[in-house]
C-alpha cells in the first residue's frame, strides 16, 4: 500500500533524511574545529551555562547548547545530565566531576578538555573530538562511543558495556570507528565493552580489565597489554604487530584470524584454553 505525504512513515523519512543531512554537515566541519570554535558559534559564560542548566532544570527537561560556545570555561561539578551539546565547543573547558549522564555529544569538540572523574554514562559520543583530553577515572560505562580519544588519558576510566563498535552503516563517509591512538587506558576497566573494528594502535592497556571485551577486527599494533585481564576477550581477525602481552591473562580469548607479527610476552602469559592463536611471525 502506498504512502501519502501526512503519512507517519512519510513523515518520518524526512526526519530521518534532515537528520543525516545535518550530521554530514556537522562531521565535514570537524576537520575545521581544531582548538578554537568555527565560527559563528554563540559563545557562553559560565554564568550563562549556569543559568540554563537551573531554568531547564525547574522546567523538568534537560539543557539545550546545541552549537554553543563553552570552551575554556570552568565547568567543574556542573549537573548537565541529559543535555543536548550537539555540536558544541568544550575544547579546554574544565568538566571535572561535572554530571554528563545520557547527554548528547554528537560531533561535540572537547579537545584537550579536563573530564577527569567525569559521569558520561550512557552517553552518545558520535564522532565526538576529545584528542588530548583527560578522562582519568571517568564514567563512560553503557555510553555509545564513535570519537577521537588520540592522546587522551583515560586510566582508570570505566567502560564497562559501553559500545564502541564501528558505525557499518556509514561506510559511505569511510569507517566510522573509536579512535584510541596513543592513548593511555592503563587500569581501565572496558569489561564487556564493544569494540569492534576500534583502533587502539599505540596505546597503553596495562593492568586493564578486559574481560569479555569484544576487540574483533580492531587494530592493536604497538598495544601493551602487559598484566591485562583478557578473559574471554574476542581478538579475533584483529591486527597484532609489536603487541605486548607480558604478564597478561588470556585464559579463553578468541585469536582466530588475527593477524600477529612479532607479538611479545607470549611464553609469560597465561594461555589456559586460549583459542585460535597461531605462533606469531
């Protein structure tokens, strides 16, 4: 049966349409972003992000700073829980301890950002910019995760169920994936966490919990694993070159398909029950 254009399925393919409309247009401005905010952004002081947060709040809805100005602010502490920062610039802000539950952060910049003990739990980090920022101990458990964490320290932060598995719808734009080069996980607990086809080349994963993680096809050249807990971890079709894994437990992973070039630290692992793991080149 055919659809008029009031119809409810009418209706919603343009809102699906406007909306992957606007989120092509906001991901080709990310290469402009860098440090500073583009242009025409509506630039905040804290005093003003203060206010709308209180007069959302007293409205029982949450905050809207979508395309707003918010770098470089003090932010320490701020309940923002549920609000729309769309678009939003954070580059440099001081967010710590500050309430980012269930918030939006679609293409967000918060490059260099200072989120240490941040709660962003259950939040949607979709092609989010945070190279360099400090996440140390915070919160990202249940959160969809398709950002830049280049360089970012993220040690001890949680991840647990967070999803952070390549977007395969997109392939349009080229793979959209969680981008962890170089960064530093040590003591982060990414139990049960989705990362598949996630790039974590350069980084520091020691004494990580990842049990149960799900690392299919994801890039881990140069990772150092040493005294992780990788339990039950899917590696399958991932790529090893130069991994480390001295002192790790990998009782149960899956390492059918990967693809491992001079893989270090194996003969001092624990391998009870490992499957699919090939003697490295």
């Amino acid at each position: 049966m055919g659809c008029h254009p009031g119809c409810d399925a009418h209706r919603g393919a343009v809102v699906l349409f406007a909306r992957s409309a606007l989120a092509l247009f906001l991901i080709a401005m990310l290469p402009l972003a860098g440090a500073e905010a583009p242009k025409g952004y509506e630039r905040l002081t804290r005093a003003q992000v203060l206010q709308a947060v209180e007069r959302a709040h007293a409205a029982g809805g949450p905050a809207d700073f979508y395309s707003k100005d918010l770098s470089g602010l003090d932010l320490s502490g701020v309940d923002f829980k549920g609000a729309n920062l769309t678009a939003a610039v954070l580059n440099g802000s001081n967010l710590s301890r500050a309430n980012l539950s269930r918030c939006n952060l679609t293409v967000a910049f918060a490059e260099g950002a200072n989120l240490t003990g941040a709660d962003l739990s259950h939040a949607v980090l979709f092609s989010t910019q945070l190279k360099g920022s400090n996440l140390r101990n915070a919160n990202l458990s249940h959160a969809r995760l398709i950002g830049d964490f280049t360089a970012a320290n993220l040690g001890g932060a949680n991840f647990r169920d967070a999803d952070g598995a390549a977007d395969m719808r997109n392939q349009s734009m080229g793979l959209m994936r969680a981008n962890f080069i170089s960064a530093s996980l040590v003591r982060a607990d990414l139990g049960g966490a989705n990362f598949a086809k996630a790039d974590f080349s350069f980084s520091d994963l020691s004494g990580a919990n990842l049990t149960g993680t799900n690392l299919y096809a994801s890039n881990l050249s140069a990772v150092n694993f040493s005294g992780a807990n990788l339990t039950n971890a899917n590696l399958g079709e991932s790529k090893m070159i130069d991994t480390d894994f001295a002192g790790a437990n990998l009782t149960g992973a899956d390492f059918t398909g990967a693809e491992m070039r001079g893989v270090k630290g194996l003969s001092g692992a624990r391998l009870d029950g490992v499957r699919g793991l090939q003697q490295p080149r």
